[in-house]
C-alpha cells in the first residue's frame, strides 16, 4: 500500500479542482489532485487537451499548468472510496488505482467534486436506451460517439442549459435530433425574477448573451419542439422503443432508440456527506448544498477535526458554472495557502478581492436563472409502480407503505425497504426519496434530511477493503 503526506488533498480535477490545485501549488504548497478519468477537465473540460489550442482557453492554461506545476501530484485514473478525519493528523484519504491501494494524509482538503443531473423518475425511465444528457455529452466528447438517427432516433426531454449546449454540439458534430420534449416546470414568481434581472444583466452578460446565442441556434436548425410536456413515459420490451407523453395537442407517442432526459445539475454532495460536513437546503434550486463561508470552507471545520480544514469549491458547494467553478476553486485555494502559513493576511486580502467581484456578479445570474427556470419536484405525481431506488429495484409504493409504517426519515425508509443501499449509495434515489417524504408527511425538505453516506463511497474488491490496515472512521449510529 502507497502512504503519502501532502499540505493539500484536491478531489476532482474540474475547474474548480484544478484551480484549486495550481493556486496552492504555485504558492508553495505541496499538492495531491486525485480525478477518476484518465485526463485532467472534468466534465466540462473533458477532452480538451485533445482538441489543441482551439479549444477553452482558460481551460487549456489550468491543465498546462496543474501538468507542469513541480508540486502538483496528479493522481489520475484513481477512485477515492474513504475520507475521514483521523486525530489531528488531518483527513486521510483511501483510494485505488490500477496500481493497488493508497492513502493519502493532508493539512488540508478541498472537494471539488462538481455536480451530478437532478435525477427524474417516471414510468420505464429504467429501459435501456434511457439515460441523462450529460451521459450523451460526456462520450461525445470523450470518443466522439453520435447517436445513431434510425429507428426514430434521439429523442430529448428536459430544460436548462445544458440540454441546448448539447444540441448545438451534436450538430457541430454532424448529429441530428428527432425531437426535443420540454418539460412543463413549475409557476414562475414574476415579481422575483423582474427584480434578480438587472444583477443578470451586470453580473455575467456574457454568459446571458450566450445562453440567448443558443436559444437562438436551436430554433435556427428547426428540430421539432414540443412545449408544456406532462406525464412522461418510455416504452418498450428489451430496451425503449418509444416516449408517449401529453402536451398541448393531447397525448402523443413518438419512436426513439434514445431517449436523454435532463433537468438541470444539483451538487454532488456524497463525499461532503461521508465527512459529515453541515448541509442546508436552498429553495431556489430545490437541493441540499454544503455550508460554507465566501472561501468555500466548510462550517463544520474546527480545531477538533485537526489539519488546516476542509474546502468546498465549484458545483459541489453551489451551481455556478464553469466559470464560477474555477474562481471558487482560486478562492479555496488562496484560503488554503493561507491557512497552511504560505501566503500573509495582507497578500491573501490583496488576491481574494478581485476573485470575489467576479463570483458575486456569476451568482447574481445564477440566482436569475433559478427563478426564471426552476426545477421540477422529482417526487410530484409519482406513481406507485413507478421504480424510485434502481440498484434495489424499489418502487414509490413500497416507499410509501414504509412511511405509513412509521419510516418517517430517509434512512429508515432505507433500512425498511433497502432504498439507498445500491452501488450508488442513493446518489441517484436520495434526492427523489426525500422530496417523496416530503409530500407524504407534509414536513420540508429542509427538515426531512437526506440519506446518510457511508464508506466506501465507490464499489471497490473486498480485498482491497481487507487490505487496509485499520479503520478509517468509528461507525456512528443513524439520526433521526
């Protein structure tokens, strides 16, 4: 096993992971940068060093230097399954490459481990054939891959930006859509969205300006376009065949090989939990999000837990974008060197000022965009033979009979019906299943939780667990 001691542990080698890394780095701190892909970017980043210099500028400068930079350690192709606080040594970190095990001690860790689609479960979205856009984004970016135009074709349903920067990149590629299904979301607040406009317009116009660019684009290539779509479904016998939904014409059924559904990013907030790190939930983007100050430090960070502390940076902490990933990653790291005694008051005060201008008019566009699109409630209207839990196969129904059995809290209805005790550790089912509590107890999300996470974070050989040398973190007992 491979034990290594580093001032700063990074997690996830986005934008706001990288940035992170090469602020620290180049302030003299030493620096391990841990990502599961092969290359360094991220999803939004991903394949860039591929495509030359015509590519993300800004991105393209990161990588060189996170490569480049003498104390960076880049880890790459590497699963971090543990994190836990161990006495005053600081977190430690487990993790797995092809070369077997290690671990690695840090002063300090940010998790910069970006943000994951807002899961929707409706009848058949476990068919083969059905799966998110950012999946579709990712192997087209990765290895090119175009979805195939017979047999009706890539049908995609959802909103948000995503959904329109995907259509413009398949186009470039030579891809075609059958059809694109937007969702019905929820009333606006008009009187919300007329007063958060002019931070949008001053905040990030250039962001607004591209977000209309393509608007703009997909109208332009006339793909068709229904509006207002309810109750969902995906059909089909082996894998989907086809998507029958109801808009303003009535009910229609459309043929598709691929149906790619979206409804916008939450954050990725697994290993944020595995540390116990304080969370609350934000109503505007309808998610839990971790508790953290303007550097992205985490709240419950003190003496207790040892080391320098813990940051929380880019999507993981909050939605902002690429953009505002990589100055939330500069602002942890700034706050790490800090902290780490590699950078004064006075210089860090000097460098933070500029950094934090720019984020609070990203944010100001943000918080535009949450009102002007808000996110569906995964758990509205779920029927009871409607699938919730994939890995155990658990449906709304039997969560539902739990709840009426006095499962009143995420991790009961776990330990009643195996909800979350997947290979994805209710990743994917955690946040319909606290919404689903929710509505059948009349309580606010807020207050009702979410799953509790527990190691390993990934699916890992057994021998690989028997191979530690001990414990990383004391078992605690469930809380509700």
């Amino acid at each position: 096993m491979a034990d290594e001691s580093v001032d700063l542990a990074v997690i996830g080698a986005g934008p706001a992971g990288l940035s992170a890394a090469v602020t620290a780095a180049e302030l003299g701190a030493s620096v391990a940068l841990f990502d599961e892909q092969p290359a360094p970017g991220g999803q939004v980043w991903r394949g860039l060093e591929r495509q030359g210099r015509g590519g993300d500028r800004a991105g393209h400068d990161l990588i060189a230097r996170a490569r480049s930079t003498a104390g960076i350690r880049l880890r790459l192709a590497t699963t971090v399954f543990h994190a836990a606080f161990e006495g005053a040594d600081g977190p430690t970190l487990s993790w797995m490459d092809a070369g077997g095990l290690g671990r690695t001690t840090a002063r300090g860790l940010v998790l910069a481990t970006g943000a994951m689609e807002r899961p929707l479960a409706f009848p058949g979205w476990t068919l083969p054939g059905v799966l998110g856009v950012g999946a579709l984004q990712a192997a087209l970016k990765t290895g090119g891959l175009v979805p195939e135009s017979g047999g009706g074709g890539l049908v995609i349903v959802g909103r948000g930006a995503l959904v329109l920067l995907y259509l413009a990149q398949l186009a470039a590629a030579g891809g075609r859509t059958a059809a694109v299904l937007e969702l019905a979301g929820p009333g606006r607040n008009l009187g919300r969205l007329a007063s958060r406009l002019p931070g949008a317009l001053l905040g990030d116009p250039a962001t607004l300006g591209r977000g209309s660019w393509l608007l703009a684009a997909r109208a332009r290539r006339g793909v068709p376009l229904h509006r207002g779509v309810t109750n969902l479904q995906a059909e089909g016998g082996g894998r989907v065949e086809a998507v029958r939904f109801t808009d303003a014409g009535g009910e229609r059924v459309l043929p598709c090989r691929l149906l790619a559904v979206h409804d916008g990013v939450i954050p990725n907030t697994q290993a944020s939990r595995l540390l116990r790190l304080d969370h609350e939930w934000r109503d505007d983007a309808a998610c839990f999000a971790p508790v953290t100050d303007d550097w992205g430090r985490a709240s419950r960070v003190g003496k207790a837990l040892g080391g320098a502390g813990v940051w929380v940076a880019g999507d993981g902490a909050g939605i902002e974008g690429a953009k505002g990933a990589a100055i939330a990653g500069r602002l942890a790291g700034l706050d790490a060197a800090r902290c780490l005694g590699r950078l004064p008051e006075s210089a860090f005060r000097a460098h933070a000022s500029a950094p934090l201008r720019a984020r609070a008019g990203i944010q100001a566009l943000r918080r535009f965009l949450d009102t002007l699109d808000p996110p569906l409630d995964p758990a509205a209207g779920l029927a009871d033979g409607t699938v919730v839990c994939r890995c155990e196969e658990v449906t709304a129904g039997t969560i539902r009979a739990a709840i009426a059995g006095g499962a009143v809290g995420p991790n009961r209805v776990k330990t009643a019906t195996r909800c979350g005790m997947g290979a994805c550790q209710g990743r994917v089912c955690g946040p319909i299943l606290t919404r689903l509590l929710a509505h059948e107890t009349g309580r606010p999300a807020a207050e009702i939780g979410a799953l509790r996470v527990r190691p390993p974070l990934k699916p890992v050989p057994l021998g690989a667990l028997a191979a530690l040398d001990r414990a990383d973190a004391p078992v605690e007992a469930e809380e509700e």
